[in-house]
C-alpha cells in the first residue's frame, strides 16, 4: 500500500543526508550569510518533502506536525555553524518548509500526487547540489574536511525512517485522505 511513498521517504531521507553530511564536514570557517543559507536550505528542504510525503499519507494536521518539526530539527542542526542567526534561519525555514509541504500534497491529492513528489524530489536535489556548490565555492582556498560522526548521522535517519514508518501504518489519517485515497483505508 504505501510501495510508492516509502520509495520517496528513502530518496527524501538520501537528499537530506547528503546535504548534512557536506555542510558538517567543512572544517573551514564558512560565513555567515552561507551558514544562514545552509539552515535555510536544509530547513526547507527536511521540512517539505517529510512534510508532504507524510501530509500525503496521513492528512495535513499529521504531515504539518511532522514536516514542521523534522524542518526546524534539521534546520537548526544545519544553520548552527554560524551561531544564533543560522539556527533561527534554519528554524522558520523548517516552521514554513513542513506546513506547506503538507498543504500542497494534500491539495494535490486528488490529482496525481505522486508526479509531483517525484518533481520535489528531483528539486530538492537540485537545491542540495546547489548548496554544495556555493560551499565548495566559498571553501575552495581551504579545502580541509573533516569527517562528521556517521553513526549519529544514521542513528538520525534511522530513527526518522521508524517513525515515518509508523506514522505511515498507525498514525491518525484525516478523512479527506481516507475517502479520496487507496491508501487511506
């Protein structure tokens, strides 16, 4: 039943790692305004897609809750290498990324909702590349990596990948989802 959506959950899961990964390993100092634009893009990016993919599967009270809290964890996980400013960046960036992410699906999901999920996906990708880029750029005369604690960053995704599970098969659906979906029932 939910074949498609946990596909999307891997990928969404995959695009987020990558983009923490990167920004945790810059040993270098980065500025303030990329620290800001690392939160933000994170933020957004975490709080969107588990927001929308969850709005999708469960309605938007659970997929709002859930997007706008995993956002603001990743975001001010992200934004924190440049003190307070990145974190509250990060922090509204995830507040606005999971409500919306959860808003769009749901208005979205007696339409085709997976060619969109798969399109955020794809953006989503784009943005964390993007944001690579800018930090490599801004790196590139101190090009010093450190390796960030792999366990804890799998810990993370494991624990997020348990819990969408469960929001998935046992989490309270609204009845806009269960009426209009397959997978709601």
């Amino acid at each position: 039943r939910f074949g498609p959506f946990m596909i999307l959950l891997l990928a969404a899961l995959s695009i987020s790692s990558i983009g923490v990964w990167y920004v945790k390993s810059i040993k270098s100092k980065i500025t303030c305004m990329t620290g800001c634009m690392s939160g933000m893009t994170m933020g957004m990016v975490g709080g969107f897609t588990l927001g929308s993919i969850t709005g999708a599967t469960n309605g938007m009270l659970v997929g709002s809750i859930y997007g706008l809290l995993a956002g603001t964890f990743l975001g001010s996980l992200v934004g924190r290498c440049c003190g307070a400013m990145g974190m509250m960046e990060g922090m509204m960036a995830g507040l606005m990324g999971g409500v919306m992410g959860a808003m769009t699906s749901l208005m979205m999901i007696s339409e085709n909702v997976f060619i969109f999920l798969w399109i955020l996906m794809a953006v989503s990708s784009i943005m964390v590349a993007g944001l690579v880029k800018i930090i490599r750029k801004e790196t590139e005369g101190n090009p010093s990596i450190k390796s960030p604690n792999r366990y804890s960053l799998l810990a993370i995704n494991l624990l997020v990948l348990i819990i969408t599970i469960w929001l998935f098969a046992f989490g309270p659906r609204s009845a806009i989802v269960a009426s209009i979906t397959t997978w709601g029932a």
